[in-house]
C-alpha cells in the first residue's frame, strides 16, 4: 500500500512538472506572438519607418527589402538617416500587384 502511495504522489510530481513545462512553453510563445503583433501594429501606425519598421510593416525579410529597394522602391535620405514613407511602401506593393 506504501509503495502505490508512492507511485502515486512520484507521478503527480512528475505531471504536475511536465505541465509546468508545457505552461511555460505556451506562455513564452504567446509572449513572442503578442509582442511581434504590438510591433506590427506600431510600425502601421507610424508614417515614418527606418528599415527595420518597413521590413515588419510589409512582413518581409531585409534580404527581400533590399530586392524592392533594387527594383526602385522609393526612400527618404537626410542628413545620413535613411526612412520609408508608409503610403510609398503601399504603392509600391500596389503596382507590382499580378494575379498568378
């Protein structure tokens, strides 16, 4: 009787950490998913973008920004800073729209 007493409590340690694992797992990556979404909506509520910001905004990768930048995506230099107007990046996305 002793020993089922002890299997019993060894496995409720055992479920009850293997549940805290998985608790911690599903909070950190609803962490990740909450915070990517509050920069996405931060980037779209700005006008103004460095490349970063513009590379969220249109859910792209910085190696694909820089394609669109080579096919003539337009940008603001001043003074050494480098940002992206919002309604440009829309138009861009707008005149290489196609139907495939």
């Amino acid at each position: 009787m002793d020993k089922l007493k002890t299997l019993r409590h060894d496995n409720t340690e055992e479920l009850a950490d293997k549940l805290g694992e998985e608790l911690l797992a599903y909070l950190n990556s609803s962490l990740k998913t909450q915070a990517h979404q509050l920069a996405v909506k931060i980037a779209r509520s700005q006008r103004y973008m460095n490349k970063a910001e513009a590379c969220k905004y249109c859910g792209i990768t910085n190696n694909t920004f820089d394609k669109w930048l080579a096919l003539g995506l337009q940008r603001i230099h001043i003074d050494g800073i480098i940002r992206f107007d919002k309604q440009d990046l829309d138009s861009f996305m707008k005149e290489h729209k196609r139907i495939i």
